[in-house]
C-alpha cells in the first residue's frame, strides 16, 4: 500500500547541510537525512511514498521570491510544492495571487518561526486570501522544540478556522503537537485536516485512536516532517496501530489524493 506524505521539508543542495544543521541543534532533534531532494526521494522510494508535499517556511521577507522559484523548478510527478509567504511582506497578497497562477496547491506558515499568533486580525486577513484564491493552509500546530511559547495552541487555531470558515486547513502534527488534549476538546471533529507528521513516536495509542475517530478518519493525513523524521519508519509505527486496512489506506493515501485532487496524476 503506497503513501503520500503530506509534509516535508527540503533545501538547495549548497545550504542544505548548514540549515539542517542549524534547525537541529535549536530544536534539539536528530535529523533523519539530509534534507536535500535526492536523499528524500531514496526514502520515498524506500517506504513506498509515492508523492511527497515540499513545505518550505520563509523567516524573512527577501527570501520569500527565491524560495517559491525553487520549489516551482521542483515540481514533478513526485513533488508538490506548496509556497512559501511571509506575513510581514508588504506583497503578500501578490504572491498568494502569483503562487496560484502558477499552479501551487497550498500555503505553509508556521508561527513561531514567522511570529505570529493564528487569531491575529493581520493573520486573519492574511488566511482569508489564501483561502478565496482556492490555496490550502498547512499550518504547524502545538509545541515546537525550539521555542518556549506555543504560539499555535488548538483554541487560537480554533479562532482562526472560525474567522475564516471557507479556509481548508491542514494542522500538523495531529492538531498541535503535545497539546493532544486540547485538540481532542476544541479541534477534533472540526473542518480541519490532521496530518500525523512527527507524532506517532510522541503520543499513546489509544489517546491516538480515540482523537482520530472523534476527529473523523476521514480528515487524517499521513506525514512525515522529514528530516526529522524517516518517512518508512513512521509508516512502520502507523502498520502496528489497530487501525482497519481501510483507515490506513484512507490515512496514507486516498484522503490526500482526494484534498489535493490528484485523481488525475501520474
């Protein structure tokens, strides 16, 4: 049974050492390759992931323009990009209407590296045109090891989906990493989509299993966070979960293809 992985991250060849490196040693997380696109595709083709989400994170304004022209010469069959945008560009709005003319399916923001808290009014405004260009929203939720605060709790991103109810939401890590709780009580079973990227290791099976059917299998996607986390080795943690053949399949590859209409890809 094949995959698609939600939710990766890669850099150029020349800078992707030193920003792994660097990423590494702030969130105190062993990195799981090399982030470059050839060491994830070995991986993809290792555990049997047939399409992977290129998710890139701009941390600054001049960065925004280089990092989607490098993400669109990525795109093929096996990568999906989805673009990067800064809210404190003054063209912001321009690159959500340019990254949509040129075929991006999705935006990523994360709000510690780029901060901001999701219910802020300028967030607001920000999510709203994503959402009416027809872009999906990948946004990190819950605790992130290389901050202190947690900026994307369960109940700002709640605030967030309800401004903007048109917006189609993808939250990482399962809804807000380490804040599995809060997400049970205030996102599951919600609009939202939950991709399981750099979770599996991290939360009991039965706090799981009983999130994902309150949730809705149907809105669970599977992830991997690569580098930090091997793509085979979190599907082998997802095969020993007591999950039916077809909420795996929906989780690994079916809802995925249907949110990102891959119905018609190769």
């Amino acid at each position: 049974m094949y995959a698609i992985d939600v939710h990766t991250h890669v850099f150029p060849d020349q800078v992707a050492e030193k920003a792994v490196a660097s990423l590494s040693y702030a969130a105190k997380a062993r990195a799981y390759g090399t982030g470059t696109i050839r060491d994830l595709q070995e991986k993809m083709d290792k555990a049997d992931v047939k399409k992977s989400v290129l998710a890139a994170i701009a941390t600054r304004i001049p960065q925004v323009h280089s990092i989607n022209n490098w993400l669109l010469s990525q795109r093929n069959d096996r990568f999906i990009p989805f673009a990067a945008i800064h809210p404190d560009d003054p063209d912001r709005f321009k690159e959500i209407l340019r990254v949509k003319e040129l075929g991006f399916k999705g935006v990523k923001l994360h709000p510690n590296y780029q901060e901001f808290y999701p219910d802020e009014p300028r967030i607001i405004d920000l999510v709203r045109a994503i959402a009416d260009a027809g872009l999906i929203l990948l946004l990190h939720g819950g605790v992130d090891w290389a901050y202190e605060e947690v900026k994307a709790s369960p109940r700002r991103i709640a605030s967030l989906m309800e401004a903007v109810p048109s917006l189609t939401l993808i939250i990482a890590h399962f809804g807000g990493f380490e804040r599995w709780l809060e997400v049970e009580t205030t996102l599951a079973g919600s609009s939202a989509f939950f991709d399981i990227s750099f979770t599996l290791p991290f939360i009991k099976e039965e706090d799981f299993l009983r999130i994902a059917r309150k949730h809705g299998v149907h809105r669970l996607l599977f992830g991997s966070d690569y580098p930090w986390a091997d793509p085979g080795e979190q599907r082998a943690l997802l095969d020993q979960y007591h999950l039916s053949e077809g909420e795996k399949e929906a989780i690994l590859h079916l809802n995925a293809e249907k949110l990102l209409d891959l119905s018609a890809s190769p």
